[in-house]
C-alpha cells in the first residue's frame, strides 16, 4: 500500500480507529495512515521499496 502523504510504501496491518496501520516492507515500525490517503502500489513499486530497504541495510544505516 502507497500512504500518498508521505510517499512510503507498507503492508496493511490492520484498522487502529479510524486509521490503518501499516508497516514497511521488510520491517519497521508501524504508521498509522487516513485510508483515503492510502491505494495498492504496483508490484514494480513494492519491489522499489524491498530493493532500497535492502540497500539501506547493507550499508549500516538504521532503520
């Protein structure tokens, strides 16, 4: 899933309230984002997302 306000791409977790939390895709910490901010990504950007993720972690940044 695609939250348009901030560009990040997750995996639905589930509804907290009025909200859906969602989790990177690998890992992390979760965020809750307003589900009329929130559509599926394709799977050329959910690999964009696993691929950049990995990166990050092979170069030692925190994630």
């Amino acid at each position: 899933m695609l939250d348009t306000r901030s560009d990040r791409v997750g995996e639905f977790r589930g509804v907290a309230g009025p909200y859906w939390s969602l989790r990177p895709v690998g890992g992390g910490a979760e965020w809750e984002a307003e589900p009329a901010h929130v559509r599926p990504v394709s799977p050329e950007q959910r690999l964009h997302a696993e691929t950049a993720r990995a990166n990050a972690r092979s170069r030692g940044e925190r994630l």
